[in-house]
C-alpha cells in the first residue's frame, strides 16, 4: 500500500479526530488552571467503559434496543457524561483544595489519580485488568470513495468530533459563559473581581473536557475494538503532545495539533511500526526545540 | 588522637553494615535469604528515591521516568558483564571490573538523561514530566524491539553480583556525594530554583545548566542503581522499568519529603517493606463468592493504596512526613 494514499489520509484524519477530542480537555484545563491533567487520558479509558457497560445493560433489560444509530447516540451520551462527572469529580476532591498550593502538587496529585483509576478498574473484579473486546454496537457497512474503503465508523468519528469542536468553538467565542472562561483563563483574580464565579467556570471546563474525552473513549472502543484500564495513557500522552504542538492553552491549535498527530502516526505506522509508536516523541522533541510555544501560541512574558 | 571521631554518616553506615551482617543468613542466619533480598531491594529504591529527589524535590522539576534511566543502566551494564566479558561471581577478580560496568552504565544513563533532558529543562513549565512520561514508554518500546539484549524475552543470563556489601557501598557513596552536593553552594542554587525561578536567574544563578546539572547526576545513580537491580535479579526486562515502578519511587520522594533525603532513605525503606507486606497479606486473603462467581482480591489492590495514600499525602501533608528537615545524620558536620 502506498504511504501518501488517499486512504492513509481517512486514517489519519479519523485517528486525529480521537487525539483532538482528548488534546481539548487537556489544552482547555491548561488554559484555566496551568495543569497538566494527568488523568486525563483515563477519564477517556472510562468513557470507554461506560459505553461498554450501557451497551450490556441496554441488551440485558432492554432487548429491542440491539444496535443501531439509536443505540449509538444513547451510548455516547453516556459516555460524555461518565467522562465529565468523573472529570468534575477529580476537580473537587483532588485539585480544588490544591489550587493555591505550590504548582508541583496538584501535578503530583494528578499522578495518583490517575493511578487510582487505572489500577482501582484493573483490581475491581467486575472490569478486571485484561483486554476485552468492545461490542458492536452499530453494523459496519465500508462503502468505496475515490479509491479508499471508508466505513460508516469513519464517518461517525469525523462527525462526532467536527459536531462537539464546533460547538465548543461557539461555545467559547459567543456565549457568555465562554467569555467567562477566556477572562478566567487570563486573569483569575481580576475575573473574581469581575463578579464571575472562578470555581464554577473551572468546573465548567473540566466538565466540557471530561465529556470530550469521554466522547472520545467511545468513538475509540468503536473504532478500535479492544479496551483495557489502562488504554488511556498513551493516546493521553499523544493528546498532549498535540496539544503542546498546537500551542498549549490554544482550542483551535489543539485541534490543528491533533489532525497533524493523527496524519504523522499513520504515515510513520505504514512505513514501520517502531517509527510510528516513536513519532509523537520525535515530534514533541523538535517542538520543544524548534517552537516551543507551538503552531498557534503566543510568547508569554513571565510577570515580575 | 584522643578526639578522634568517625563521621556520623560513616558511622550509622558501618553500624548498619554490621548488623545485618551479622544477622545475614552467612553468619548468624537470623535474616533468611528473603529478608536479605528486601534489604538489597531497600538499599536500591534508597539509590533511586534521593537521585529523583535531587531532581523533583531539590531542583524543583518534575521527572516521572525515573526508571527510565534505570532501564538504561541495567540493560548497558547487563550487557558488558552478561555478553561481552562474561564475568563470573565467583570469581573474586571479576568484582572490580563488574563495578567498573556499572558505572559506565551510569555514565549511559547520564548521557540519555542530558539528550532528554537538554531540550525540555531549557524551558519553563512543565514540559519535562511529559516528555520524561514519553520516555519511559519509548525505552520500553525500544528494548522490546532490540533483538540483541533479548527484546522482549529480557536480557537473560546477568550474573549475580549484587551481593549486599557491593549494594550497601553503592548506596551509601551516593547518600553522601547526593548530602555533599545538596550542601555545597551547587546544591544551594538547585533549591533557590525550586524556590523561585525567576528571582534565582535575577541573582545570577544559570538555572538552565544547573536544571540541566541536577537532572544528569539524578540521571546517572538511576542508572547506578537499575544496574545493580539487574545484577541482583539476574534479569534485565523491559516491563520491569514501565510507568508503574517510577510511580513508586515518585511516592517514596513526596512521601518523605520534598528535599529531604533523610525522608527519601527512610520512605524507601518503608515503602519497599511494605509493598512486600501487603503482596504477602493480600495474598493470603480468602476468595470469597457473590452471585456464584468467585473472586480474589488481587495485589493490583496495592497500587490502589498506593495511589490513595499519594492523594492524602498530597492533600493533607504536602511537604512529606519529613518536610525539609534532615537528620542530624545526613548534615555536614562542621570542622573545628
């Protein structure tokens, strides 16, 4: 198979549209509260989860339901909500009475709870630590375009994420909750001076990108039908680095980050395998070097 | 002469040297060959938790693949005792060249730790917990694809050399070189980075090469102690150098405390006691039945503790147990 082929390209863009529903969550708690969220990428693991639970739950009491577009959209409701409770959730009770300590701790507290997930669903008999296989949910039809076998997954990935950035973009750039939350992301004390509640915006945030990373959870287990407890890290890691390519802190760069990432790893995986496990560090590497605020980001001057 | 005194340090070090000595299965036999091996463990995870102290807690970064650079001390010196000299433990002669492997796979540690290490510590923020993050999964690839030191097999066959009086005087040179440096004016500007970044530069301290300095030396005992982990379990494998065991030695440094390495030997100690203990004590808990399904409770059950004591530690007693103090022990003494 060629490496450039038109079909690379579908991959690409559809591996990038998971990588840009997580790199959101990750690039909008940076914006707001200058944290590496850690667990991030296990509250994608959990979307992952819950999917898979509703599904069984749905076939065990609900026959008629079986599968479908249907089904689809109930599940990833579903997971959205499981990815954000569990994000507002690690807010309050790990990084909220942290938020005025040195920097370092919530860091490291982000470290354990996404310890404490992995391991607590990998040591919880019902989910146990190994591999499943994630159900069907939807029947896959591959139709031809332009050379290129494209399934309806595809297309429900593109579509899932281009619908949740959309309107995260308007959410942000128009109403005024998103005006709350770029103040708060510029300035947090002169926000509460504004009268705006900073606590709630910053629950806001992690309920929009843990819903995002549950979202993505979803369109992964469809896509790539296998889960385990600890399925989160590395496309986490990858998410970062998308984010950080983008800009870190930017929405627009996160997203632009995250379709190169997705496009660079299918083209280095077709030429080899190493390479392609390999890129995104390669890549952050000669980021780090080269640009280290990002594509998109700007030059921030330290405050004296 | 008639004043004449042994170092502290030196002294709590040959103390403890005799004891389990004395206790070790050679002479009296009070220890068995277990126990022995939990100390050696101990001694080791001593090595590890105050080399990523001198980077976490003393510098002030944030490095999560500490057993990254163990991985590549314990595959580079397991390669030259296990492939290219051959060295055989039995043999007296041999104990000097394995130390000499050991260090040079130190050295490789160091190397690695400047290449990550350089292009992330140039910058402020936090860019160098993601990118050691990374490295600890890219060595793990990397060793499963290296068809040469076993892949993903492991590198079989290390001799074993690490018995316990060539681990107790590693680690104890590196609690003093680490003390030494921690108190020297280097160690000084180290801290007044973790302290404030910005005002450390203004006074004219190069935080750029001591961010760097501090991330190499924590680099190379890494790499000292994944060597002598290897030469003791006589294996190299890449598992056992993954996210999981850098997430323990990070718990043993925030447990003890941020800069103290008195906290960092003490936690190690604890620590590696009580993952052993809890292995053995979960282990030894009944199945029990619900639904007509049987299950056990596994020891994945330590790492949740693990990760909930992190949390607690975090939340309720940020600075550690020891906070910054350090022993009376562990402080330079002064010359009269």
């Amino acid at each position: 198979m060629n490496i450039f082929s038109f079909q690379q390209l579908v991959n690409g863009l559809q591996l990038g549209s998971i990588y840009a529903l997580i790199a959101l969550g990750y690039t909008m708690v940076y914006g707001i509260v200058r944290l590496i969220n850690f667990a991030h990428g296990d509250f994608y693991m959990l979307g992952a989860y819950a999917a898979y639970a509703t599904f069984f739950l749905f076939n065990a009491y609900l026959a008629h339901m079986s599968t479908g577009y249907g089904l689809t959209f109930i599940v990833l409701l579903v997971a959205m909500l499981a990815g954000a409770a569990i994000a507002m959730l690690s807010n309050t009770f790990a990084y909220k009475p942290l938020r005025y300590k040195p920097k370092l701790s919530s860091l490291v507290t982000a470290i354990g709870v996404s310890m404490f997930l992995e391991y607590f669903f990998s040591a919880f008999p019902p989910i146990g630590p190994s591999m499943r296989g994630f159900p069907e949910i939807l029947p896959r039809h591959m139709y031809q375009f332009g050379g290129a076998e494209i399934s309806n997954y595809v297309m429900i990935d593109l579509l899932v994420a281009a619908v949740l950035m959309t309107g995260l973009t308007l959410l942000v750039q128009k109403s005024p909750l998103g005006k709350a939350m770029r103040a708060v992301s510029q300035d947090k004390d002169a926000s509460k001076l504004m009268g705006i509640d900073v606590e709630k915006i910053i629950s806001l945030t992690f309920f929009i990108g843990g819903s995002f990373a549950g979202a993505a959870g979803l369109l992964a287990g469809l896509t790539y039908p296998r889960i385990n407890p600890y399925m989160g890290i590395l496309p986490g890691l990858k998410a970062f680095i998308s984010a950080v390519l983008g800009g870190i802190g930017n929405i627009p760069g996160a997203m632009l980050g995250a379709y190169i990432m997705g496009l660079a790893e299918t083209i280095a995986n077709a030429y080899n395998s190493l390479l392609g496990e390999g890129i995104a560090f390669v890549i952050l590497i000669i980021v780090l070097l080269v640009r280290p605020t990002g594509l998109l980001g700007e030059k921030i001057a330290d405050k004296i | 002469m008639g004043n004449f005194k042994l170092p502290r340090l030196l002294l709590a070090g040959l103390i403890f040297f005799i004891i389990v000595m004395i206790l070790s299965p050679d002479m009296t036999g009070a220890l068995n060959g277990y126990f022995m091996v939990i100390i050696e463990r101990s001694l080791i995870f001593v090595i590890l938790a105050i080399s990523l102290n001198l980077i976490n807690g003393i510098t002030g970064q944030f490095s999560l693949g500490h057993m990254g650079f163990a991985a590549v001390g314990a595959y580079v010196s397991g390669t030259f005792t296990s492939i290219w000299f051959k060295l055989n433990p039995h043999t007296l002669s041999h104990y000097p060249v394995f130390m000499i492997c050991i260090v040079i796979g130190g050295l490789g540690a160091a190397v690695v730790g400047f290449l990550i290490g350089f292009p992330s510590l140039r910058l402020k923020g936090d860019y160098l917990a993601i990118v050691t993050l990374g490295f600890g999964e890219i060595i793990r690839t990397i060793l499963n694809n290296i068809d040469y030191v076993g892949g993903p097999r492991g590198l079989l066959g290390i001799p074993m050399f690490s018995k316990f009086p060539i681990i107790m005087l590693f680690a104890f040179l590196t609690v003093v070189i680490l003390r030494n440096l921690v108190q020297s004016s280097h160690g000084r500007a180290m801290l007044s980075i973790r302290e404030n970044e910005l005002a450390s530069e203004l006074c004219g301290v190069d935080t750029v090469r001591y961010k760097v300095m501090g991330f190499v030396i924590g680099a190379f005992f890494a790499g000292i102690a994944g060597g002598l982990l290897a030469h003791l379990l006589t294996l190299a494998h890449p598992t056992q150098y993954g996210f999981l065991p850098s997430a323990l030695v990070l718990i043993m440094v925030y447990a003890g405390g941020m800069g103290s390495l008195t906290g960092s030997v003490l936690a190690a100690f604890t620590l590696t006691f009580l993952t052993e203990g809890l292995r053995v004590g979960i282990d030894a808990l009944p199945e029990f039945t619900i639904a007509s399904q049987t299950y056990k409770i596994g020891t994945e059950w330590t790492m949740v503790i693990y990760a909930i004591l992190l949390i607690l530690i975090m939340l309720f007693k940020t600075e550690g147990i020891m906070g910054m103090r350090e022993s009376r022990i562990l402080i330079i003494e002064e010359k009269k």
